[in-house]
C-alpha cells in the first residue's frame, strides 16, 4: 500500500468511528472520542495510528495501556472489567492495492444471484458464515460446479464510500481446490475496477483466512477490537 492509499483507509475508519476526518493522520498517535451512551468498546489501529471510542470510564482505564496492549483483545476485556465485556477476538484488517491476474480455477462457471449464495450458506458451519457475512454483502461472485451448485463464493459491500468491505466462504467438500481463491480474486479485482480499495477482515485465529487473503496480496497493516459492555460497577 501507497501513503494516499494509506490515508484513504484511515479517512474511512475515522468516519466508522464518528472522528474528525485526520484523526488516524499520525502514526504512534492515539485519537479518542468519549461515548457515554456507547454499548461497545471500539479500538482500531492502522499502520501505527490508533483510534479508541468508547464511554468515559473505559477511556480512563485504556489509558494506562499501550496501543499494542490494547491490540491484543485481552487487556480491553480488562478494561471492560466490571461492565461484563464480551469481544469475538481481535480482528486482523488487510487491504489489497492492485489487480490481480492470477486465477486458481481457468474459465469458472461464475453466477451473481443471491440464492446461490444462500445455498453455499447452508452448506458451511455457523461460524465461517457468520465470519464471511456473505447475506449483508452484495457483487457476490459464487463458483458453480456443472450442476449450477455452489462451491465458494465473495463478495463486499461499499463501506463508507471509499471501501469495499469483502466477504469470502468456501463448502467444506470443495476446499483447498482454488474455488475459495477463484471467487475472491474476482470479487476484489471488481472491487478495485469500480475505484474502491477492497478491505479483508479475519479473527486472529482464522489462520486459513488471513493466508488467503496473503495469496491475494492483501496486505496487513491494522487491527480492530469491539468489546460489548453494559452498566456495571466502575
């Protein structure tokens, strides 16, 4: 990734998170916005700026921590102690920066339709479907065997204007036969065609996700936390 690409990635971030539009501007500074009213803690680093929104309490208590400490998931639970914090993990954010011409499967039979991706659904565990969130994305591009059935699919939606937010999901039977990849390298090339940077998501843990996304040539440079919190003793 480029400075200006860089700089259009924490535009968005700032805007997700209600900052001014510079917020994330300065690598090893922390932007924060106390949120009274906030049901979450939200912290997010992108290539060394940090950005934290959350009620006025947490934001106390968060700033005796690193922005490494709080990157790691654990210390915001801390942080939440008290309020009953809750978190999925940290989530790793790559973005890819170019084309790519590398296609797994030549010549795929490709469908756009969302039924087809409501099928590969019912086909995989909760959690990859959770994790992909195909169902709220759109521009899907679903590989089809020659029953017209499913085997992986991707797609994104526009995410604060400037982002393309990717989804990818593959059927167990069909993995580690490209399909996976095939999708998702379609997806994120149309994404970039239509001027948008493509952003992939993965918990920390999903160590097949964040490697495809590597044989896409996105690139890591941030993490995301959310942690649910509700009243409690501070």
């Amino acid at each position: 990734m480029d400075a200006h690409q860089i700089d259009i990635i924490r535009l968005a971030w700032s805007r997700e998170f209600g900052l001014p539009d510079r917020a994330l501007s300065e690598s090893g500074v922390r932007s924060v916005r106390v949120d009274d009213t906030a049901n979450r803690i939200l912290f997010v680093r992108i290539a060394g700026a940090a950005a934290l929104v959350a009620p006025g309490w947490a934001v106390e208590r968060a700033a005796d921590h690193t922005d490494d400490e709080l990157a790691d998931g654990r210390t915001l639970l801390t942080v939440a102690k008290g309020h009953a914090g809750r978190s999925p993990g940290p989530v790793e954010l790559g973005w890819a920066a170019d084309f790519g011409k590398d296609v797994a499967v030549e010549e795929p039979l490709v469908s756009h339709e969302s039924a087809h991706v409501i099928e590969l659904q019912g086909l995989c565990p909760p959690d990859d479907v959770a994790e992909a969130g195909l169902a709220e994305k759109r521009n899907w591009f679903t590989v089809l065997d020659e029953a017209h059935h499913p085997l992986a699919s991707a797609g994104y939606t526009e995410w604060q204007g400037i982002v393309a937010d990717m989804g990818a999901l593959t059927a167990p039977s069909a993995r580690r036969h490209g399909y996976g990849s095939t999708a998702a390298r379609l997806a994120t090339n149309d994404a970039l065609d239509a001027g948008l940077i493509p952003q992939w998501r993965a918990h920390r843990d999903n160590v097949a996700s964040r490697r495809l996304a590597t044989r896409l040539d996105y690139e890591e440079l941030g993490t995301f936390v959310s942690i649910a919190v509700a009243p409690g003793t501070v």
